[in-house]
C-alpha cells in the first residue's frame, strides 16, 4: 500500500487531500510512523523524530494513528490477496507476499501482469487506496518490484535479467543490510550489489561470517530460496508505552507497568493465545534498556497473573534517575489457559486473612485508623471528573453538527472539522473540551457500500 496510513487519513479527510499530512506519535519524543508523498517532497520520512518533521514541514497536518481503520483496510485487502492464492504471507498491516504459482492464476509474464493489473484495480474499488505490485520469480526481488513501481504503480521484473538489474544498486536494497552492515562494506570498497558478486563468497564470509556473508553474495546473485509462509505463528505478545517526560515517581512508574500488562493481556486474548513467560521492558533516562523476565509454572492469560510477575520484575530494577519507556510481554505462547494455581491460593489466602482481621477488629472495637464516618447530613464531596483528551485526527460526533475529526485541542478547547470521506470539505467549530453535545466517535468507510 502506498504511504498506508497517511493515505488512508487523506481518503477520509476531504480536505487534506493533496496535501502534506504526517502520522505518528505527537509528543516530543514522537516519531513518524508514515508521511504523505506531499510531506516526503519536505525531506520527512518514516521512523524520524517528530521534533525534526515539524522544522521541516511546519505547515503539515499532523495526526495521531487510528489503527482500528488500518486494520480493518488491511483485512480487506488481505482478503483479496487470499482469492488469488492460499499462500499469502503478510509482513505487516499494509504488505504481504503472494505465490501466483500456487494459486494457479498466472503461468507467464502475460498473465502475471493481469493478474496484478486486475488487483491495483480491486484494491481501488474495495478500499478507494492505492497499492504498487512487484512481479518477480523470488520474494527478494519482487520486493524491490515494489519499492520501484511506487506510487500507484506496477514492476514485473523479466525472469534472467535479474543480475544486470541488480548489479548497480546499492547494498543497502538486499534484505538483512542494515545501516551497520552498510558501513562496514563500504570501508572494504563494496558499495553496490555487482561488487558483492565481484567480491566472491569467501571475501563476504570473512567480512560478515558464513552465515551472514553466504546469504548476502547469494542474494547478490539473485537466489532466493525463501518460500511464501502462510500462517507465521506468533511468539509474542508486548506493548509498550513512550513517555513525552520522564517518570522519576515509583508509585506512577507501577501504576503504568500494571496498565500495560492490562492491555497486553488484552491483545493475548484478543488472539486467542495465553502465555508463560512475562517480560518487563525498562528505557531509562541515559537510553540504557533494561528487561527482565519470569516464567510461570504454566501458561496463563489471567491480567492479575501478568500484572503481579510485572509487578515482581519491576522490584529488581533501579529507576533511579527517571523512565522514558516501559513495556509488558508475554512469550511462551499457547492456544491454551494453565490456571496459575499457586497464584490463585496465595490470592484466597490473602482474601482469608483480610476477612479475618477485619471481623477480629469489628469485635474488639479498635477503630484506630479507621474512617470517620461524615456527620449526618452532609454529603460526599465527589472527585473533579478527569478532563478528557482530544487526539488530533480522530474521529468525534457532535449531536447537532453530525461526525467530524479532531483538528487540534488544548487551553480547554477543541477544534473539530465536520467532514465525512463522501463530502466536499468541511466547516470547522471550536468547543469546550467538556461540551456534553461532542462524543469519540467511530471510524467511517472510505468507500461507500455499494460503489
């Protein structure tokens, strides 16, 4: 898909269509997760500081990701990879391998180009985004198919004109050339992919190893054995949150372990899976990243299970000095729940002696510490409800002025712009946050039923 979720927020925003939109996180230490191709002209890529897009392209509109929408756009385009062959092997929301082969809907170079003719189109109709296919007898290649046909495009690369192909290109576009790796060869006099072929195997084995090397010169060569993979099984399940200022408060730095392990605990059973093994992820305020781990008798997808080993891994490390990131895991996956048992007694055991120090003290009228009840007549005063938050780009609905999208908020004001994918752009009103009339509201379909 092409510049996937920038898109998708243009296709259901009239009026930034055409023009510079950046998603991604929007704090201080926010990074870009996608940028429009009118926010790419500025210099913004994925994966850079927010801080720096903002000096780069200032006028850009930036929003916060609705990962719901993506999803479900994923799924429907997922869904029309899966008509054209069984094996369909997704790399993330918006990219996936496809064997044509096994499918059996393109034996030649003719067909195969229909067929991704024909899935441009569909992808269109179903969706109303736009998606570049890559053609090639291997995933390495047909990758690079991709990368070359963006945007709105399609690229068949022709079976034996691989290595001419190849050979002036950077290092840097064969899979597993990292920065790092990228670096080192450069300073061994190989800058393209045709010096890797020049250099030979065992000038790459004693650079980078066998293993590294080998697969590299054979990469180099256009061999590419790796088959399309249907179904990868998952290892894990983790979130992670990033702090726009640093926690030095322990009790809040708890606070926040406990919320994640809710939330993964969410997505464990979300996919139907339970775990053994909780893993603690700890960025301190130097960037050093500490994790800890502990692993179960059994695998659980109980949230008090994970929340208190959470709890317990937390004890053994020092924040000293401040958090900037924290993360819960769970690996040791299962399709199965083992009740921690030995949890669950220490839990009744705990109930017990509560019950029973609390009746002894009812007895023998010892109050101390307790509450004092209010005096009659007088009432509770109830606590200041929570302001609420406002993201900029997601979706709101107002009981007179029908749905819209945040278009920014703060100093106890949100502004909001009534616009639906299907409309002409919208107006823009300013309410109080806590206007009781303007409510979260759900994502639209960019494409109406029926077209």
């Amino acid at each position: 898909m092409d510049a996937f979720y920038a898109s998708a927020e243009q296709a259901a925003k009239p009026s930034l269509r055409g023009k510079a939109v950046i998603v991604g996180g929007l704090g201080p230490r926010g990074v870009v997760a996608t940028a429009s191709y009118e926010a790419r002209k500025f210099g913004v890529h994925s994966a850079m500081p927010m801080g720096q897009a903002r000096r780069l392209a200032p006028h850009a509109a930036y929003l916060v990701p609705r990962f719901g929408l993506y999803r479900d756009i994923s799924e429907q385009v997922m869904a029309l990879l899966r008509e054209l062959s069984p094996l369909v092997e997704p790399l993330s929301l918006d990219e996936a391998f496809v064997d044509l082969e096994a499918g059996g809907v393109a034996s030649d170079t003719a067909s195969a180009l229909a067929v991704g003719e024909k899935l441009r189109a569909d992808i269109r109709a179903v969706t109303g985004l736009t998606g570049s296919v890559g053609l090639a007898a291997s995933k390495m290649l047909a990758k690079i198919a991709s990368e070359e046909a963006k945007p709105d495009g399609l690229r068949l690369i022709e079976p034996g004109t691989e290595r001419e192909l190849l050979a002036d290109k950077s290092v840097r576009i064969l899979p597993g050339v990292g920065p790092a790796t990228g670096d080192h060869l450069r300073r061994a006099g190989i800058t393209t992919v045709g010096d890797i072929a020049e250099a030979g195997q065992d000038e790459l084995v004693r650079l980078l190893g066998k293993a590294h090397g080998g697969h590299l010169y054979a990469m180099a060569l256009a061999v590419d054995e790796r088959p399309v993979v249907a179904e990868r099984e998952t290892k894990s399940v983790s979130v992670e949150d990033t702090f726009d200022v640093d926690i030095h408060d322990r009790v809040r730095v708890r606070l926040e372990v406990d919320r994640l392990a809710e939330r993964c605990v969410q997505r464990l059973r979300a996919g139907g899976h339970s775990g053994r093994t909780v893993v603690l992820k700890v960025r301190r305020y130097d960037f050093s990243t500490l994790t800890r781990s502990e692993t179960l008798r059994g695998p659980t997808d109980d949230p008090a299970v994970v929340r208190e080993a959470a709890a317990r891994l937390l004890e053994s490390v020092d924040t000293t000095g401040g958090v900037r990131l924290l993360g819960v895991g769970v690996s040791g996956l299962a399709d199965y729940t083992q009740e921690d048992l030995f949890a669950q007694a220490q839990a009744a055991e705990a109930e017990a002696k509560a019950l029973a120090a609390g009746e002894a003290e009812a007895e023998s009228g010892d109050t101390e510490g307790a509450e004092t009840p209010p005096p009659a007549g007088a009432e509770a005063a109830e606590p200041a409800p929570a302001e609420r938050r406002w993201y900029a780009g997601h979706d709101v609905r107002h009981a007179v002025h029908g749905p819209g999208w945040v278009q920014g908020s703060g100093l106890g004001r949100v502004t909001v712009r009534f616009e639906t994918p299907g409309s002409a752009p919208g107006r823009v009103k300013t309410f109080r946050v806590d206007d009781p009339e303007l409510e979260p509201g759900e994502p639209l379909p960019l494409v109406a039923s029926g077209e």
